[in-house]
C-alpha cells in the first residue's frame, strides 16, 4: 500500500472493530475505536491504529433454552480481513525474546484517504508456545496473560511503528489505560537505555507533551491493575524500578490509568458527565471532557441511508447536515422505519424461530451484559408489566448481549431474562438473541421503537448504542446517565428514568420506568402516532447530528492533538504529501 501521508497520531486500543463479520472487539470500546478511526478516514486525519490481533476472537455466545452461556472460540480469519505487513520486531519479557508481526487493515474514508490499522501478533513459531497463545484470546487467561498482552500493546506497538518507518508520530493516543505501557517505550526512547532508571522530571514531560489518554472508566475498582510482583516477573526489575521512580505504582499494585494519567498532557473523559466524576476521582489532573460519537454511516440503516441521501444529501460529508432533519416529512420517517423494523423482525425469526408483530410498540435492550447495564430492571414486578400490557397495549422485547466468561453475575442476570421471558410468555413476547455483534447491534438500534437503557448511576460513562439508535430515529428510555445527559430532552428525543435529583434508587426508577411506559410511551405510540414520528425526528436532527464522530475527532484535533504539536501548530496535523516515512 503506497502510504499517502506521514502519519503524525496514533491511536492505541486493546480492541478495534474493523468489520462485522471479523470479531476483533468485545464491546463498545473496541466500536468506539474503529468508529473513530473510520471517522478519521473520512475526515483525512494522519492517523493509525494499533491493536492486538486477537485470533479466536472474543468468544462466540452459546445460549441454552434456560439462557446457560457457553463460549466457543471466533476465528478472526485474519488471512480474510487482514494483510501481512513485512516488518517485524522483537521485545524482551517475562525472561522470553519474543518476534512480533503485524497484520494491516486499512479504513478508506469517503474521500479515499486510508487510515491503517495494525493488528500484533506473538504466534510465530519461534516464540514459546506460552507466548504465541497471547494472540488467541481478548480479555482471556490470567493477569499474567492479560499483562503480557498489555506489554506487546504498548511497548510492543511501539517498536512494531518504528519497524515500520513511522518516526514521526507526535501524539499518541490511548484509549484507555490497557496501553499504557506505550510511555515507557516513549520513555525508553527518550533516555536512549532500556535499563536507564535515572529519569529526571525533564524526560517524562518530554514524554508527556505527546500522549493523550481516554479514560472509560467512571470506578475505581474498573481500573486496569497489577501486582508489582507480577509486574516485576513480567516486566523485569529494571522497568518495574523506572515505574516505581515515577509514582505509577501505589499500594503495591501497577495501575494502568495513573499510567496513562502521570504521562499524558492531555486527558479526557468520554462524556461532560464522565469528565466531571473523573475530575472528582483525580483532583490532581487537569481532566477534560470529549463525549463519544458514533460513525453516522456506519450506523445508519439502508432505509434511513436513502431518505437522508434523498432529502440531505450532504450529511455524509457533513453530518451536522442531519440537523435539517427537521424538514423531512412524517410520513417519510414513518416509512423508513417500518423498513428496518421489518429487516429486524425478519432476521429475528431467522435466529429464534419467533415471528414478532410488526405493529406491535418493541423494546430493544443489547449491550454487554454486565451487572451494572441491569438488563433485568424492566422485569422487577412482572404483575406490574402485565397490567400495563392490559391497560395500554402490546409490547414486545428484544435482547442480546454477551457476558465475560468469568463474570459469572453477568451471567446469571442473562438467565433471569430468560426466567422472565419464560414467565410472560403468554403475554408479552421476549427474545434474545445469540452472540449480539456489530451485525445485530446494527439491526437491533435501527429496527426497535424504543431502545432501553437502565445503567446503575453514575456506572456508565459514555454509552454508545443509544445514540446509533437516535440516527435512526429510534428514541431512547433511558436512565440519566452518560451521554443520555446531554442527549435527553423530555418527550422531544426520548425520555428519562429517574429524576436527576435522586440519589441512586432502584424502587424510584421501577415506578418511573413503569410510569413512563403505561402513560406517556404507549399511548403516545398507539393513539397519537404522529406525535410519535415527530419524537423519532427530533432524535435524528438534534442528536444523530452531534453525536457522531465527525463531531468528536473535530473535538480531539482542536483539543488534543493540535495544541503544541510542533512549531507553527495546526499544519502539521494538515494532511501532507510527502513521501512515506
Ligand atoms: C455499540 C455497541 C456496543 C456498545 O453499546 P453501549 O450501549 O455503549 O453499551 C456494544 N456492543 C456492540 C456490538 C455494539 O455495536
């Protein structure tokens, strides 16, 4: 591939979805990421990727008639997706000289500017059979895995862009804590000795002036950490020793986001509400806010991809454009959404065997399924659900959603919904669907009514999947939380759970999502569908038009990566066509 440009950013994620039919993410960061770099593309940032190339995928979901996960391996089939780059190198841990490669992707934005993406790789058969496993698995194995793969990340991304003849990056940018470890590389580097612990204050600013850190994560106990025993067995005593001179490792434990906090002069949190718990979680960091956005025509359905193209046609180059939205006409809306309600109902019964009702008010819930999503909270009193079946009309549910093979809560909250499900069967049909994915997630935000997000406060950062749902007109019902904060006005682009008052109260937020439902939702879908088409496009021209990634790599480029970039600043970042480097 002839390089077009010189790469001046890059962006690092232990996951990047790069295509649907190639599982190389787990969830919404790894969608968040390629959404991102797709964005790039489009918008000629000089960006790359890089990622681990996770061979067996995350893990295919298996789900018994009781709702029982099993995991079976996803070949990536990266001879398929991928292409072999022919640069290679080799790094040092855990007492083994492992050989890295790289495998390529390349994003083409609208424009046909091309973003690479790197995906490492540890299976060569030079490496100890320990190590070549580092690439089966996301998130799978042991803190000793996880470490190692944390170190071919960051480190080994590092290396693996200087094989290649990337030696002009001036940002690097991490997306969340997992790689970390790129600092040190920079670090190392910077002081010229591998095993050189003597850094002064001078040498981490240097480092500091080109690193820039996302956090996702709105906890403590979500931060990425290792024991300093392992990571003196992984990492060596010398790397431990220059992490330790450099106040990364508090109550014995390496923490991965005060890593990527100590090293980065800039730092952001995925949404205002995230930036602001993140100021009170790290007081000393000056903690910026760029809340997410996704890849408008990546979410887009075919359907609403027409009516726009016919009626905006500048809203893929422009996805602001979405704001006139406005002046489509109701019946337009109405009509494309019952397309890709039809597309979803059709693929449903394909999957499950059951044929849902098209006219029916469907409630969509997929996400990962972790505790704090609650994708059980809907069913706290099935009578209740039941009354209002009776009393306003048929609803139907649609769900998805995978857990880690080790959460075994997560796990469980899948089977209650099964348990549900079971119990209303007579009355208020559910499915869920296996293995949720980008496909589905696709079809799912573009095909419901309604989509439904019930996140334990303040647990969910950003959120994603509400605002592919608002592109197509779907409205949210949402808990306050994440972008929903921003994103919701009442009765215009969805509606809310809770009241922003309340501390956290699960009894309040039952009887509003109860209350909401019976007396605002359904009547307002049954009775006054007219009204209901108008909230569908307000979602469209006031969030499909702001939640996007064009909206937040614009945010990242004036905020994050411009500032100080060099001598004379923005051109720098201006796409050049110089040779490759
Ligand atoms: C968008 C997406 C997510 C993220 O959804 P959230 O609402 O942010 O949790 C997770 N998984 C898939 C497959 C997605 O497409």
């Amino acid at each position: 591939m002839p390089e077009e440009f010189t790469p001046r950013i890059a962006y690092f994620s232990m996951e990047i979805a790069v295509d649907p039919h190639c599982p190389t993410y787990a969830g919404g960061l790894g969608i968040l990421a390629g959404d991102m770099l797709r964005g790039a593309a489009d918008l000629g940032v000089p960006i790359v990727g890089v990622t681990l190339l996770p061979r067996k995928g995350y893990f295919r979901q298996r789900l018994d008639a009781q709702g029982q996960q099993t995991e079976l391996p996803d070949d990536c089939q990266a001879e398929k997706f991928l292409e072999p780059v022919g640069a290679d190198c080799t790094l040092r841990f855990d007492s083994a000289t492992v050989r890295l490669r790289a495998w390529r992707h390349v994003m083409q934005g609208l424009a046909g500017h091309r973003v690479p993406i790197y995906f490492l790789d540890t299976d060569l058969p030079e490496n100890p059979d320990w190590c070549r496993a580092l690439s089966d698995f996301l998130y799978g194995g042991d803190e000793h895995y996880r470490l190692c793969q944390e170190v071919v990340l960051g480190i080994g991304g590092v290396y693996l862009l200087r094989a290649l003849g990337h030696h002009n990056i001036r940002r690097f940018h991490m997306n969340e804590g997992h790689s970390a470890l790129l600092t040190l590389a920079l670090l190392e580097e910077r002081i010229g000795k591998p095993n050189h612990t003597a850094v002064t204050e001078e040498d981490i600013e240097a480092v500091r002036q080109n690193c820039i850190f996302t956090t996702h994560t709105p906890i403590p106990a979500g931060y990425d950490q290792f024991s300093t025993d392992l990571a003196h067995q992984v990492l060596g005593p010398e790397r431990t020793a220059l992490l330790e001179a450099t106040q990364c490792c508090l109550g014995g434990m390496l923490n991965m986001t005060y890593l990527g906090l100590r090293f980065s002069r800039y730092i952001n949190g995925v949404a205002m509400h995230h930036g602001e718990i993140s100021r009170g979680l790290f007081p000393n960091y000056p903690i910026h806010a760029i809340t997410n956005g996704v890849h408008a025509v990546t979410w887009t359905a075919p359907a609403f991809q027409e009516l726009f193209d016919r009626h905006i046609p500048e809203w893929r180059q422009d996805n602001l454009y979405l704001r006139y939205a406005v002046g489509i006409d109701l019946e337009a809306i109405e009509d494309a959404h019952a397309r890709a309600k039809q597309i979803l109902l059709e693929e449903v019964a394909k999957a499950t065997g059951v044929q849902l009702e098209s006219q029916a008010l469907t409630l969509g819930f997929a996400r990962r399924a972790a505790v704090y999503k609650r994708a059980d909270l809907l069913f706290a009193d099935l009578e209740k659900l039941r009354a209002i079946r009776r009393r306003a009309g048929p609803l139907q549910l649609i769900y998805g959603g995978k857990a880690h093979p080790r959460d075994e809560e997560g796990k469980a909250v899948i089977r209650k919904v099964f348990q549900a499900a079971a119990a209303l069967r007579d009355t208020i049909p559910v499915v869920y669907v296996e293995n949720y994915d980008m496909r589905w997630a696709r079809l799912f935000t573009s095909g419901v009514d309604l989509w439904l997000n019930t996140p334990h406060r303040p647990y969910e950062a950003s959120g994603t999947s509400g605002m592919k749902a608002a592109l197509n007109g779907v409205p949210s019902l949402s808990v306050r939380d994440g972008w929903w904060i921003e994103g919701h006005f009442e009765g215009v682009t969805g509606w809310a759970i809770g009241y922003d008052q309340d501390p956290e109260d699960h009894a309040v937020e039952i009887a509003s999502l109860y209350d909401k439902l019976e007396r605002v939702i359904l009547p307002m879908f049954y009775a006054r569908p007219k009204a209901y088409a108008e909230v569908m496009r307000s979602c469209i021209a006031l969030n499909g038009s702001f939640f996007n990634t064009q909206r937040m790599i614009s945010q990242y480029i004036r905020d994050a990566y411009i500032p100080g970039m060099v001598r004379g600043a923005a051109p720098a970042l201006v796409r050049d066509a110089g040779p490759a480097s």
